[in-house]
C-alpha cells in the first residue's frame, strides 16, 4: 500500500473561495473577477462582445509552484460571453493570461459584462498528498486495492494548482482525438462553484494544460468535463 501511494502522490495548492475579508490588494487571488492586467492589454472580447472574469490567481508567494508553473507569477482567466469553450484555441471563447512578475502589472478597467459570476477573494491551501482518478492511473492495481480504491487514494476537487485532476468522464482528451499540435499537459483545474453562481455545464470542472511540443512551451489548452 504504501508503495502505490508514493508512487501515484502529488502535492497540489487547492483555493478558498469567500468566507473571509478581502484585502485592499488588487493582486490578491480573486474567484469572478480580474484586477490587473500588462500595460497596453485590454480587456478580451469575443465578437466585440466582453468576456466574463473567471478568475485571478496570484502564485508569487504559494508556499509551492508546481513544476509547470515555476515562471509564472500570476494568471487571469476570462470565459466566453455566451458559449463554453470547445476544442477552441487560446482567444476563442477562453482566455488565459500568465505573467512571469507581478512587478509589471497594472490595474485594468472591468467592463459590463453583465455576468453571473459572483466575486470572492480566494486563499490557497497545500494538499500535501492528491490521487489520480481511476482514469488516470499510471499503472494497473492489486485486486486488494481495486475494490475500494477511492476510498484509500482520495482526489481532491476545486480550483486546484498541480495535483491530479478531477475526472467525470474518462481522462482529458486535449483537442478531437487527442491530437493537439501543443501536445498538452494538465497544470491546473477550475472546478464549478456554486456559491459564485458558476458551473461547467452540469456540475463539471475546466481543465487547462501547458504544451510540451517543441516551439509550443507556452501554448495553453482548455477543456472541460461534466455530468
């Protein structure tokens, strides 16, 4: 037992959402809104129309970065206005913003958007030990493992940095068939929250990965799951 859970182990960073005092710091990590921005940027637009704030994740002072994050220092996330994203590029109904330093940033105006999502203030926790879903299993299990396997390596949901990721449906197939060119890998998730009026259709949890093909390092997917 003790052998499958080193090997399968992950720490991950997982967020607060509300339930606590804002600061007066506009970088702090907020869930429904974006404070920031680097100069000459504007806020995203898809056919003219504004998308909505998702989310912002400050990471400059995590008390870990996972390895696929070490150069960034903070993320803004914006979802289409009128559709979810659907095997869609960076820039097409999502839009996800990295910074390498937080030194640069300047405040950005949020337009009328006429969202639904509520703003909280987010604060991260460190999940010391997250499991992958059964889908994600590196490996095949014991048959005395099999049985109650979630039960004995549990995998932790919310907006999570690192980690595994939480599963509905199969594992993350990035693009039709697999087959995108970015050849992504999963970084971090953002899962529905109900309190901020938010859901990936039913109840499901956004994925979004990093490339790893060559001369596409920097190249973001997204996709999402749900019931």
């Amino acid at each position: 037992m003790e052998e499958i859970r080193e090997k399968l182990k992950r720490p991950a960073i997982v967020f607060e959402i509300g339930g606590f005092k804002a600061s007066d710091d506009p970088l702090e990590s907020w869930f429904g809104k974006v404070n920031v921005c680097s100069p000459g940027e504007v806020w995203p637009s898809m056919d003219g129309v504004p998308m909505r704030a998702l989310c912002q994740i400050n990471l400059a002072n995590l008390p870990f970065r996972p390895s696929r994050l070490t150069d960034i220092e903070f993320i803004t996330l914006f979802i289409g206005p009128k559709e979810l994203p659907s095997n869609a590029p960076n820039g097409q109904n999502w839009c996800l913003r990295t910074y390498q330093s937080l030194s640069a940033l300047v405040p950005i105006g949020q337009p009328d958007t006429k969202s639904m999502v509520k703003a909280f203030p987010m604060r991260p926790r460190v999940v010391e030990e997250d499991f992958p879903c059964r889908e994600d299993l590196p490996f095949d299990l014991p048959e005395s493992v099999q049985d109650n396997y979630e039960d004995l390596f549990s995998n932790v949901s919310g907006l999570k940095l690192g980690g595994w990721p939480t599963l509905i449906q199969s594992e993350i197939f990035w693009a039709p068939w697999n087959q995108h060119p970015a050849a992504p890998e999963y970084v971090f998730q953002v899962d529905s929250e109900p309190k901020a009026n938010w859901s990936w259709g039913d109840g499901g949890v956004g994925y979004f990965g990093r490339g790893t093909a060559k001369g596409k390092e920097e190249d973001w997917a997204c996709e999402w799951q749900c019931y």
